[in-house]
C-alpha cells in the first residue's frame, strides 16, 4: 500500500486495493466542552466538516474512516453534540460510506450511527493495515502489520540555533513495536510490527510533543516503539528527522 | 473675602474647635471654587490639607441637605487609604451630625448590612466596591442622593484601565443621580487639563487648582557602590542620619533583599503589597510611634497613608519616573513650609546618570504626562456587562449614551462590535438594537468587579535543589510552557521537566540560548525624555553641573575614561554603539524602554523574515541584546538601522507581534477581561495559539494592539531614533563588547520566530542533513573513502590519496557495495551498482558540494540528484527540491 498525506486534513489517503481516507481525532463538540472548562468560543464544527469534506474532494477516497474520537464529551453527550452530530454525519454520509472505529470520546455516538458504521473498539484489518484508536492495547492479531493510530495528537516543534523557529505543528510518528513491551507475540513470519501515530484533525488540539509521546504513559503503546529510530513527518509527509536525534538536539 | 468666611458658620467654629487658626495655600485656593459649585481638579503636594481643602466645602453642603441616602462619596485607590480618610473625617463628621462609612474588600458582612439599610451621607470606597454599589438592588436606591463625588489620587487612577472603568461607573451614577459636583486631588502632572478632563468628562467645564511641590524640595544622588554590601552600607549610613526615613525601592524583591540584610538592626521593617494587612498596618504603627527608625517600601506608600513624621526619603535606585521621584520625596517633611529631604542611591553607572538626570528635572517639575486611555475595549466589555447586570436589557444606542460621557471614551465608537464579540462568547445576546443578558454574565461581573489583571501566579521549583525559584504569570505559562522548554529566569537557564498541580517543575539547563522568553514583572519603565537626557549626560560628562557628589563623579567619571582609554566608544544621545559578544550582538541606544522595546522588535522582525532564523531579544533603556544566529554580524543590523522606513514601523510591528510570546500573553489577559477565558480556566490539552487565532480581527486584537502600542511599546519614539540615524543626527558605530554593553539589562525577553512555517522546516532539514554522514568514496583510484558528515564536505571534494575530483557520495550503507566495485569480475547486478556509483560521482564532479547535500537526502539517488540539480535553484529553493524528492520517495518507496 501506499500512503499519501493530505496536509489540509491532517489526514491519511491509504491507496492499496481500495482508496481510504483515514481521519483521527476529531473531537466535534469540543467547545461546549472547552466553555464548561472556562474558555468560551463559538463552535467551529462548521468549518472543521468543511475540511472533512474538502478532503473527501481532494482525494476521491472509496470510503472514510473515522479513527476515534469523533465526538469530544465523555462521559454525557453534550447539549452540542445532540444539536450537531446527526447534521454532521448525514452531509459526510450523502458524499460517501464511512466507518468508525470508536475512541475513549465515543460513547453514547452509536446512537447517530447505522449498524455497519461501527467498527469493533479494538481495531480493524482493512486492506492491509490495521486500524486502531490507540488507547488501548493492541490485540494479538495486529502482529506483523502496519498499525495506524490516534488518540496521541502528536505534534513537533522545530528549533535553530537561537530559540524555537515553529511551534507544535501536527505530525504523524512511525515507528517499529517493541512487541514484548506491548504484549504481542512475535510475528510467526518473523514480520516487524510498525506504527504510525496520526495526528489530530481537530484544529484545538494542544497535542503532544513527539519527543515526550515515549514518556506520557497516554496510552499501552505509548512506551512500546522504539523511540531512538522512530521517523518524524510532518502533515504533508515532510521528513524531519529520527526521533532519538530530535531528542538529542532539544537536550543539546 | 478669605475662603474660610465663605464657609458657614456652624463648619468655621469646628474649624476653631479643631485648631484650625490658619486655613493653608491648597485650602485657600480650593475652597472658593468649590463653594461656587465647580468641578475642581486640585494639584497640589502630599500633607497640604488636600483632604480638608475638598471635604470642608462639601461638608457645609452636606449638613444643610435633607433625606437619605449616600450623599458625598470619597474615592480612593487604596483600602489602606481609605482606612486613614475614614480615622481623619470621622471626627469633623462626628461633630458636624453627618454620618460616615467605609466600604471595600475588608468590609464586614455586618458593616455591610447597616450599610444597605442605613446609608451613610459620607461613603468611603474603592473603584471596585463602587462598581458593586449598583448591582445590589437596595444599595442602588441609595444612589439618586449623591450630589459630591471625590476623588483622591487622581494620578494613580487616570491613566490606568480602572480609571477608564471609574470614569464610565461615574456616568452610570449620573442616571440615577443627575450631574453631581466632581472633585479630584491629585499629585503634580504634567498634563493637569487633561486629568481634569478625565474627571469631568468631555462636556463639562472644570476649574484647576495647581500648587506646584518642587521648591519645597531638597534631593541629592550619591553612587552607592556597584556591589549590593556596599549598597547595603549606604543604605545603613543613610537610616542613621535622619530620626525618621521612608527607603523606597522599586521591586518587591529589593524590598525584601535589603528587608533581609536589615531586619537584625530591630529598627528597620518592610511594607509591600503582598504583605498581610495586618503585618502592614502593624509596621505603619510602630513606625508612627518612632519604634522604628525606617520603613522599606514600595509604591503603595507614595499615597497619602499618614504614618506620622517623615524626616527623609531614601530611594534606593533610579525613580525612573520625574512625578514618581517627586510624589515619593513629598512624603518627606508633611508641611508646606517645610522642605523635603530625599536622597537618591544610585546603584551603578546606568543608574547613577539616571538619577541625576531625573533630579534635575523633578526640580525644574518636569512632571510626565499621565496618558489617559482612549477607547479601552476590554473596559467598555466590562462596563457593558455591568450594565446588563443593572438593568437586565438595553439597547445600543442608551449604552453609547452613556460611556460616550466619559472623557476616555467620548469618540468611541466600539459598542456594537464589542456587543457582538460578546455574543460570540455568550455572555450576552443581542437581538438588533437589544441587549439582554446571560446566565453567564451576572458570574462574570463578580468575578471581574475590577480591572487590575488578577493574574494566577504559578510556581517554578527547582527539582535539583527542592527550591522554588520564582513565579510566572499564568497567562504567560499556558501559552509558552511545554514540558523540555527551557526559559530565562533571575538570569538562569531552566529546563521544564513537568507541570504539575499549576506548578512548573524545573531542572538547571546548560543550552546557552534560552528558548522561551520570560517575564520579570511589569517594570517601570524609563521614558524617551530621561534616556535622551541621560545619553546626553554620558557624552557632555556634566555630573558635577548636574549635582553629582565628589564621589558619584569620580566614579562616573572613570567608567566614561576606561572606556576611552580602551578606544571603546560611548553611546550617547547621538551615538549608537553595536557591540559583538558571544551569542549575538549588544545594540547600545538611549531610547528608554518604549522606544527601545518597539525597535527591538521591528529589528528582528526584518532580521527573521531575511534569514529565516529566530532572533532572541533582551530589552532594557540603554541597550537592546539580540541574540543571533552565527551568520549574523553587527553590519547586517546597522544596514538595517539606516534602511528601515521610519513610517513603516507600526504596520510591520502589527503584521508580526501576533508571533511573538509578548502579544500572546495580553490577548490571554484581555480575553479574560472580555469574559472570553475565564479567571479559572483550564487549558490543558488545549492548543492555545490556535484558540488565539479565533480572536484574529476581533475587538479583543484590536484592544491587544492599543494596550501594546500604548503601554509596552512607543512607535513614534522609535520612529524619531531611526530618523535621527537616517538623517545623520545620530552616528552608528560598530565596536567590541564594552562595560557600558556588558552592563545589566531589565524588563523584557522574547524570541521572534521566522514568518513562515516554511523557512522554520527548512531551516530544520537543512541542519538535518548537515548532521547526517556520508561516505566519500574516490571513483577514479578507487583506493580512498572516507566517513564523514556533510557539514564537514569541501566545496569541491577530492581524492587524497589520487588527487582525482571524481568523488562519489554515498549513502553509509552502502559502504558494503564498496568490495564489489573494487572488484575486478562483475556480475550485471554489480556492473549496475558500478554505474550507478559512477554517475553519482560525476554529479559532484560537476557540481560539488551541492551535489553531496542533495545525494546525503533520504532516498535521493544518482537520478533524483541530478533532477534537483538540473533545476538550477539555489538557497532555499534548492532545499524545497530536496524535500519534494524526499516526500516522494516516502510516499512510494518506504516501509508500506
């Protein structure tokens, strides 16, 4: 297969057999939920769908898939949501099939959806690449594939010789499972298990930091990939750097 | 006739009753005015009978007016103050039959309540408890009564965003109230028509009553020593010479530096802000009753609090300001006939011709101006909450009515946008000309009754030696700290290790650059006129024409003859020095802070956008540190300072400030101020400089702007330096790091980015890849490769061992591929190989270097090389090559 990074998302074009346009993360009814933590700012879900659908244009995908965390209230759904969330995923629906697979936000979202839209939490095998939320622990049967993920909002700051030159932009993270450390049993062909952590579509996310993402305890895979050789993207599949280099520079 | 017989009988024979045998020149001149019914701006010194001169008319007016409800009401900036106005009115009150009451933050619920049922005819308050005057619906009964508002330390007020919210409230009373008498006393300004328009408002006439302070004062500097246990025994010798001494000093850290060295004398205490009231008020009394010797203080005691007799003032530093250096000296004396001593220790060189050149100004009473603000719309946001509050719907039009009265606002045409913004925000709806109110909006308001920025201070602890290290500003914090930022503070470098429970937990870093840029407090800051004066000083040497002691001049003038006998040259008032030093360069320029803060960051806006690198900036009166990358001279600054447009100063500043940490800290505090944040609110996982770009083109940026261009930053005084340079008024000179650069700096730090995303990722890849290693390999001998990185590449590569330039640059791993092409009998598999190494060496051939950079890129072979190359783009272009390649190659080739 092969990828192609859609800067206007950020998000996925998965090309293989089919053509999927993967989407993590992207928290509609967040500011509801950011008003009741204090900061008060008028929804945006209008502008975020018009991306969705911007890059349903751009890439003329089979289907979307949703990769958790479509919705941001938990454990209630939000007075937001209810008013949202349906107009939402009937404009994605009228353009093209989609599917979820449901994130640590999504409860309570089945009742927006049809049946085969809801995908099993623990992750899918679709067309060669296993798809996961990423909060929880990767099932045996993700062994030996590409896994692809959200959850993590990974983000890179860029530094010179004098300071920090760019701020957090969103990026996605590959890196090999140390299958070991996440429970897995080694792949019977002897195949390497590798992830790819996506960033988030929601345009609010404060995100994580790629050299921190090891350390954060966020997730059961969150301390299982071998950071030192893990390769930094940005959005348009910029290559950054390694990570373990990235690390060393911000300590040097 | 003298004013006292303007005066009715029953107040004259309180007069006599309380000594009174003489009325003072303030009170002679204030009273008549006020008799006629006037609105009065008073000037005049400290312990003049300012309070009397207002109060003793009204109180004739007050005993002869029937009903109830508050009748006069005095206005302070200060509880402490209104503590003391209460202690000295209650008396004349008492006698006269008029009842008296203070009310603010300390006021007891029980105090309270008699309050709301029994008014007092005379109501001491704050700013803020006379904005909660009108949300209680029978204290607001009590309203309609007031006929005389005064209002004390008019200076302090008026030029600060409680004044604006104070001006509006005012004209609130007035729509219950009808126009009632305004009194303001005030310290000396330099601007007396316009603080008196400040309390009238545009359209009403106003009287002005000035006494000026100055030739009732005495002030010399002295230098103190450079080192602070010199400075502490200046200090000492100092308290001993007077019975009695206030030492004010301008930061709270000083206070309770030299409180520190101080205390084991028993005679000495320390009175600041953050002091407990009851810590404070135990200090003011031991040091009326002669207990202690000296208070150390700051800027809390220039106002009137009475604490008894004061023989000298003692300013320890430079005053920075003329009224605040005469406002401090007055306290001094405490009689008109009598001359205030003050006594100014200068603390270095920068600090010592400060002081002097401020001196001779406060005795010449070149006050500044105190600049009113104009059109604040995070006030009118407050105000128009508050309003809904009161009256639970208004429109528009009443609304604009209403703030349009108050001078600070009376063109102000901002009502429906602000309306609109907070409609954005939901604390109030707007259904055409109508306003109503939220839920949200009576929380709001009592949250937010005052407009000094409740900042939420957050603590840095120094992991390593279990210590806090300082504080920051929350609104600073969560727009800049992330987990391995490392940041500046009391001059060392820290790295974040975590952020826990609103505490920053750090480590010591050792990087030289520090990334984030910190915040020491709001400072003072020097202005334009003292910082010219003061270069001027440094290039005239007149210390001893300015009053300079024998010793203060000696040591002054051995730093101006250490530099020359260095051949290091002095800036001054028309010269400006760039001085090279290990991270950048030192640009030595009298501009005070405004002028030097917009300057710094007009530079390095250019600076970023040209070299795609960030620019670090240190901003303090006479100098401005830029910290550099490498390839930044002093020469590339000075070409700037001669071709910058003096006219395009603003407009560059408004384009590029959004980037800089110092813009996104104010749009944090004016957003809380328009109730767009809440005082309390959490920001984790939330992207704080997206949630700002929502504010883009809002009411809350174009206040961020006015609140920068007004109180950080003075376009137009930096517009005059550079046109000074440009037309040749001022020389430019590049010389080595001298003590006058090496000298200290104070107020800000921030790092501007380069503009575009695009350069920053640039920046990144190209330092990648001059890190990464690549393998020489002699295609001619075949004998010689070599492992290096591509930083280290000569221009034109060649074989050391053959002296061929037909070098190829290969990928480490391919340092396995080297045997076969050694090899004399090739399978087509390595004949392939062959040609590939081959054309890879005849493109550095032809190329060089260039070559090699492009051939050290992931998944660039021979071909793509070539390609990139072919394209003949140098500089930043040919990097975008690479990265297009580069994203290519991962998209199809890698990993899937």
């Amino acid at each position: 297969m092969t990828p192609e990074f859609i800067s206007g998302g950020p998000a996925l074009l998965m090309k293989n057999t089919c053509r999927l346009l993967v989407i993590a993360d992207a928290h509609f009814g967040a500011e509801s939920g950011f008003s009741r933590k204090g900061v008060h700012i008028a929804s945006n879900s209008r502008e975020r769908l018009r991306r969705i659908c911007s890059c349903i244009d751009e890439t003329d995908p089979d289907m979307l898939l949703f990769l958790g965390d479509l919705k941001h209230s938990v454990p209630l759904m939000s007075h937001q949501e209810f008013a949202e969330l349906p107009q939402i995923l009937d404009t994605i629906r009228k353009k093209i099939p989609f599917r979820l697979i449901p994130g640590n936000h999504d409860g309570g979202i089945e009742r927006f959806l049809e049946p085969e839209e809801l995908l099993p939490k623990r992750g899918a095998l679709i067309d060669g690449t296993w798809y996961v939320h990423g909060h929880m622990h990767l099932p045996p049967e993700s062994v030996g594939n590409l896994i692809v993920c959200g959850h993590h909002h990974p983000v890179v700051s860029l530094y010179d010789e004098v300071g920090c030159s760019l701020r957090a932009q969103p990026a996605y993270l590959l890196a090999e499972i140390d299958e070991e450390c996440a429970g897995l049993a080694l792949h019977e062909n002897g195949r390497s298990t590798r992830i790819l952590f996506m960033p988030a579509f929601f345009e609010y996310a404060g995100g994580l930091d790629v050299r921190i993402i090891h350390a954060s305890k966020l997730s059961p895979v969150s301390r299982c990939f071998d950071a030192e050789n893990a390769e930094v993207f940005l959005g348009d599949g910029t290559y950054i750097d390694r990570l373990g280099r990235l690390i060393k520079n911000a300590r040097a | 006739m003298p004013a006292r017989n303007l005066l009715s009988p029953e107040i004259q024979a309180t007069l006599l009753k309380r000594n009174f045998l003489e009325l003072s020149l303030t009170q002679q001149k204030a009273i008549p005015p006020i008799m006629e019914g006037k609105h009065l701006l008073l000037i005049a010194p400290t312990g003049t009978g300012k309070t009397e001169s207002a109060m003793l008319p009204v109180f004739d007016r007050l005993i002869h007016l029937p009903g109830s409800g508050f009748k006069a009401l005095y206005i302070t900036p200060l509880r402490a103050l209104n503590r003391d106005i209460l202690f000295r009115l209650q008396w004349w009150c008492h006698e006269l039959g008029l009842s008296v009451g203070v009310r603010h933050g300390d006021t007891s619920q029980y105090e309270r309540r008699k309050q709301a049922l029994n008014p007092p005819d005379l109501l001491i308050t704050t700013p803020e408890t006379l904005q909660a005057l009108f949300i209680g619906k029978r204290l607001r009964e009590h309203l309609p009564q007031v006929r005389y508002v005064i209002i004390d330390e008019i200076h302090e007020l008026a030029g600060s965003k409680r004044g604006a919210q104070l001006s509006i409230a005012l004209e609130r009373l007035a729509e219950y109230a009808g126009e009632f008498q305004r009194i303001g006393l005030s310290a000396t300004v330099g601007n007396p028509e316009e603080v008196a328009s400040f309390l009238t408002g545009k359209d009403r006439p106003h009287a002005i009553v000035n006494i000026p302070a100055a030739p009732h004062m005495d002030i010399s500097v002295r230098f103190a020593g450079e080192d602070f246990d010199s400075q502490v025994r200046a200090v000492e010798r100092c308290i001993d010479h007077d019975k009695s001494s206030l030492l004010f000093v301008n930061t709270r850290s000083t206070a309770e530096a030299l409180g520190h060295r101080l205390y084991e004398r028993g005679d000495v205490e320390v009175h600041h802000g953050s002091l407990s009231k009851e810590v404070r008020i135990d200090a003011e009394d031991r040091f009326k009753q002669g207990k202690i010797r000296s208070l150390i203080c700051t800027s809390s005691m220039e106002l009137g609090i009475d604490i008894g007799h004061i023989e000298r003032v003692i300013q320890f530093g430079s005053p920075r300001e003329v009224s605040r250096l005469l406002q401090r000296v007055g306290r001094a004396g405490h009689r008109l006939d009598t001359v205030s001593h003050g006594t100014i220790l200068a603390t270095g060189f920068d600090d010592l011709c400060e002081s002097l050149v401020i001196t001779r100004k406060a005795k010449q009473n070149e006050s500044e101006d105190v600049s009113i603000i104009h059109g604040a719309l995070d006030v009118l946001a407050n105000q128009i909450a508050a309003l809904l509050v009161e009256y639970g719907e208004i429109t528009i039009g009443r609304v604009t009515a209403i703030i349009q009265r108050a001078y600070g606002f009376y063109d102000c045409g901002a009502v429906p946008e602000v309306c609109g913004q907070m409609a954005e925000h939901r604390l109030i709806r707007m259904e055409g000309n109508l306003l109503t109110r939220t839920g949200r909006c009576r929380t709001y308001l009592y949250g937010n009754l005052s407009m000094i920025p409740d900042e939420k201070k957050v603590q840095i602890f120094d992991l390593v030696s279990r210590r806090p290290v300082g504080t920051l500003d929350e609104s600073f914090v969560i727009g800049w700290i992330n987990t391995g930022a490392t940041f500046i503070v009391k001059g060392q470098l820290w790295q974040v290790v975590d952020l826990d429970d609103g505490k920053i937990i750090v480590e010591p870093a050792h990087s030289a650059t520090g990334e984030l840029p910190s915040w020491e407090g709001e400072q003072i800051p020097v202005p334009f006129a003292v910082a010219q004066e003061t270069g001027r000083l440094r290039r005239t040497h007149a210390f001893a024409a300015y009053g300079a002691g024998a010793l203060s001049e000696t040591y002054a003038d051995d730093i101006i003859s250490s530099m020359e006998d260095s051949g290091a040259p002095v800036a001054s008032d028309n010269l400006v020095t760039l001085e090279h030093f290990d991270d950048g360069v030192v640009m030595n320029i009298c501009g005070g802070h405004k002028a030097n803060e917009a300057l710094s960051r007009v530079l390095s806006i250019l600076l970023t956008a040209r070299y795609g690198s960030s620019v670090g900036i240190e901003v303090g009166a006479y100098r401005i540190v830029f910290r550099l990358p490498s390839g930044i001279r002093a020469g590339d600054l000075r070409d700037l300072l001669y071709s910058v447009d003096p006219a395009h100063i603003e407009g560059l500043l408004r384009l590029a400030m959004k980037r800089t940490a110092l813009f996104k800290y104010k749009i944090v505090q004016i957003a809380k101020k328009f109730g767009a944040i809440d005082q309390q609110a959490d920001y984790e996982r939330i992207s704080i400089h997206r949630l700002l770009e929502t504010f883009e083109d809002t009411s809350i940026q174009t206040e961020t702007y006015r609140e920068l261009f007004t109180t950080i930053m003075d376009v137009k005084e930096a517009a005059r330096l550079v046109q000074q340079i440009q037309s040749g008024e001022t020389e430019v000179v590049i010389a080595p790091l001298s003590a006058i650069g090496r000298e200290g700096l104070s107020s800000s730090r921030d790092i501007i980015p380069p503009p575009s995303a695009d350069q920053a990722i640039i920046a990144a890849v190209k330092r990648r890849i001059e890190d990464d290693n690549i393998l020489l390999f002699c295609m001619n001998c075949r004998k010689w490769k070599s492992l290096t990185k591509v930083s280290r590449v000569s221009e034109q590569p060649q074989c050391p061992k053959c002296g061929a330039r037909l070098v190829a640059a290969l990928k480490p791993w391919e340092d396995e591929l080297i045997p076969t092409v050694k090899k004399k009998q090739k399978t087509n598999e390595e004949k392939a190989t062959e040609r590939r190494f081959m054309k890879n060496a005849n493109i550095v051939l032809s190329s060089g270097r260039q070559a090699v950079v492009a051939l050290a890129a992931r998944g660039v072979g021979p071909e793509n090389a070539s390609r990139i190359i072919a394209r003949m783009c140098d500089g930043d272009d040919f990097y975008r090559e690479i990265l297009k390649a580069e994203r290519n190659y991962i998209k199809t080739h890698r990993f899937w």
